[in-house]
C-alpha cells in the first residue's frame, strides 16, 4: 500500500512542478495540472492516514505523515490564492514542495528500511 502511496505522490510531485514552474515565471497556473496534481496528492494522503490509522505507528512513519499534512495545508492556502486569482506568494510556493519532499524521502526512507527488508 505505501508503495502506491509513494507513487500517487511522485506523480503528484511531477504535476507539482509544472505548476511551481508557471508560478516561478509569473505565468498563470495550469488548471488542469493543479486540479491533478491536488487530486494525487489527496488520494495519496487519505490512503497514507488509513495506514497509519491501522496500527502503524514508526515514529519515521508519523513525522512523514505530519509533514506531508504539513504541506498539504500549504497547497491549499496556493489553491485559494490562485482560485481568488490573486498573486501567488513565491516564499510560500518554494516552502510548499520543499515541505512536501522532505515527508516524502522520509517516507521513503520507511519503505526501504521497514517495508522492504
């Protein structure tokens, strides 16, 4: 299950990128890609929660999650910026992915050490 977990957020991740990218250069933002990338992300997350929500509780495994949320939290204060068409604040769209990777290598760091041993 992590392991698709992982790959939900990878992809998310690439959709992610496009989108920092228009941002960087002060260019409107690709709806669709938002729409994706927010799509993958949350599916990612919700199906994260359920894990940990069944017992799984490696401290490794709960700071990904909460930084995950972290930045999850992050990209929807993004959305409503760009939803209201105002100007993104770039500071809060480079800490966003930032946020988001670093829960992300320790989730994978998990996987390599307890899942895949």
């Amino acid at each position: 299950m992590l392991v698709a977990v992982m790959a939900l957020f990878i992809i998310a991740a690439i959709f992610g990128l496009i989108i920092l990218t228009a941002v960087l250069k002060n260019q409107p933002t690709p709806k669709l890609m938002v729409l994706m990338h927010g799509t993958f992300a949350f599916i990612a997350l919700l199906m994260m929660i359920a894990y940990t929500a069944a017992g799984h509780t490696a401290t490794l495994l709960i700071t990904s999650l909460v930084l995950l949320v972290i930045a999850a939290l992050g990209g929807f204060t993004l959305l409503t910026f760009d939803m209201k068409d105002k100007s993104i604040p770039k500071t809060l769209a480079l800490l966003h992915p930032f946020v988001a990777i670093t829960g992300l290598v320790l989730l994978i760091v998990y996987i390599f050490l307890y899942i895949l041993q």
